[in-house]
C-alpha cells in the first residue's frame, strides 16, 4: 500500500499571492502631507500592494520621491526610512523651513497644532506677502527645504529608477499649463517647483522656463497614471477638504475656503472625466473597436475628514514634530482601515462611487 505524501506547509498569507499594482495620487498642503507620510508607511509596512506609478503635487512631489528613492535603496523598508528621516528633519529644522515664524516670533505649535502662535504667524506671513514678494524679501532666494531633499534623495539615480514611475505637477508661469516631469526630468528643481507658492518663493526656472506650485492645474493630475502605465487601481490621498458644512464668514475663513476650492477643481474635473469614460464602458455607448482603446480606471481614496475638516489652513505651516507624528499616525489608521475594507476591491472595482463624490 502506497504511503500518503505528507503535505507542505502553507506559506505566510503575506506572500500566498503576489502583491496588487496600485497607482498613488498624492495631494500637496505643506506640513499637512505628514497624513500622507503615514498612509504611506503603512501601506509599506503591510506589503500586500505593488506601486506602479505615483503622481504627486507639493508635498505630495516630495512624499514621491522620498518613496522612489526608498525603494530603490532599500526596498519598502528602504522607503518607510527615507521618508521618516525627512519629516523628522523637517520637525528638526522648525522656523528655517517657515518664514512667518520669524516674523510673528511666535513658540512653537503644540501637538494639535492649535497654538495661538500658528494664527499670529499665519496672519504675519498673509499681511506681508500681500505687500512685499519673495523677490523682495528674499532675494538671495535662499530654500532649506531644497538642501534638505537634496541630502535625502539621490536625484540623478531617480533618473533610471525601474521601482516606481514618478509624475510631478507644476504651474508654468507664462504659459499657464501644466508641466509634468517624469522619471527622466527629475531634479531637486522639479520637486521645488511643484511646491512653490508664488507668495512665499520665487518662481523656479528650469531650462528656460519659470514655474510655481503644481496645485493650481492638478493636485494632483492623473492622467500619466492612465496613459504610462499598466495598472487600472489608482488610490488618491487627499488630504484638502472637499466639502464644508459650513460657510465661511471671516475674511480668513473665506480665503482659506477659496483656496481649498481652487486646489481642489482640477481634481474633480479629472474625476468627472473618469466616471464619464466608465459609464460609457459600462453601459455600452462604445462601439467595440473604440471600446478597446479605452480603460475602465478603478479609483479608491483614502483620507480623513473627520480630523483634516478641523485644522485650520495655518497648520500648513506648522512644523511641530508632535503635530506632524499626530498627521501620519492618523495616516496610519486611515490606510489600516482602508486596507481591511478595500484591498478586495483592488483589480476588480472602484471603492468609491465618482458620481456621488464628485458631481452630485
């Protein structure tokens, strides 16, 4: 009689099946891109998702590239370093990396970032930018935050990196469109002007042409994700509130509000197209031959807008190291969450219905 062949263990759930592609669409808001350092290092620390390409504006360029320069030194633990090493920096470097703390001579915010010093600060920095430019104020044109990614992401690496596909935004300031640099344009320029707020810095020239934040065209844009790489799943990290219960009154309120608005509008036209070309898919309208040169994208979000609703603008600029851990610990729980409800949906469907969240 022929013995029965003892079976092997199972392998670890973690590597029973290959990790799912994903696309990431990463939002800029200053120091408010500590939410998407936790999304992300928790995403790496779980290792159940592959990412194809991301799309990043502002902060959400140097979250980008820290990830990219990770991965390529070190694999998702290698990133997960690289970009806690930065935002400690950051926390380290506190008034040098905010002009207005100078200027308001304020202490340091507290752990929820409500310290009345941040709204003396902020009101400093609205009240003096209104009357006097970066080139004025700052004529050397002097940016820690430059040196500082300098030192903590190999830029020309970046240039064959095989990890990850980069899309960073900016504004180009004559013509007004966007200008989209990829793994072969990448520079520590690049980043700078995807987050340069014409307020605060002046604008970024590179090979000729000058260029401000990328969130007035796209924060971010999506469609390199659509047409430069494989993966269908784009997973957008928001960390600008959409929707307010309510109005604002005080001039304050208001210019924040507009703002919030005006970063956002890119975004939700994008969306818009998206759920257009998915209905079309869906129901049909396509003739077949058309149909095949389209793809039905999957789109997930992850934020918190129970938490992000409640900080005040002036808490962008807040580089308290309590405040900051408080953001990505948040990050942290939000992709956890997601994680547990969503990872199913990815390859096979959208986890957020475009049509209530975006035109409704």
């Amino acid at each position: 009689m022929a013995t029965a062949r003892k079976r092997a263990p199972r392998s670890p759930r973690k590597s029973a099946s290959a990790p799912k592609p994903i696309n990431l669409a990463l939002q800029g808001g200053g120091a408010h891109g500590a939410f998407t350092w936790g999304v992300l290092d928790r995403l790496l620390e779980d290792g159940r998702v592959a990412i194809d390409g991301i799309c990043g504006t502002s902060a959400g360029a140097m979250n980008a590239v820290l990830v990219a320069h990770g991965l390529m030194h070190g694999g998702h633990e290698g990133a997960r370093a690289t970009l806690a090493d930065f935002w400690q920096r950051v926390s380290r470097m506190g008034a040098m990396l905010n002009p207005a703390a100078a200027l308001a001579g304020a202490d340091p915010v507290g752990s929820a970032g409500a310290h009345p010093g941040l709204a003396a600060q902020h009101w400093a920095m609205e009240s003096f930018t209104r009357m006097v430019s970066p080139y004025q104020f700052n004529p050397l044109n002097l940016n820690p935050l430059r040196d500082l990614l300098a030192a903590c992401v190999d830029f020309e690496a970046l240039h064959h990196c095989g990890e990850v596909k980069l899309f960073l935004c900016a504004t180009n300031v004559r013509s007004g469109k966007v200008r989209i640099f990829d793994n072969a344009s990448m520079s520590v320029d690049a980043v700078m002007a995807s987050a340069c707020l014409p307020h605060l810095f002046q604008a970024v020239q590179i090979e000729g042409e000058h260029y401000w934040d990328g969130g007035y065209m796209g924060n971010p844009v999506l469609y390199p994700l659509f047409y430069q790489t494989d993966t269908r799943d784009v997973v957008v990290v928001m960390v600008n509130q959409i929707r307010r219960e309510t109005v604002p009154t005080t001039p304050v309120e208001i210019a924040d509000r507009v703002d919030e608005i005006s970063f956002n509008s890119s975004l939700m036209r994008e969306m818009r197209a998206v759920e257009f070309v998915s209905r079309q898919l869906t129901e049909g309208w396509l003739k077949p031959e058309y149909a095949r040169r389209m793809r039905k994208v999957l789109v997930h979000l992850i934020r918190a807008d129970a938490v992000m609703g409640t900080l005040a603008a002036a808490t962008k600029i807040s580089t308290d190291a309590r405040f900051l851990t408080g953001l990505r610990d948040r990050g942290r729980a939000c992709a956890d969450e997601w994680l547990r409800d969503h990872h199913a949906d990815l390859g096979r469907r959208s986890s957020i219905d475009l049509r209530r969240e975006f035109l409704d």
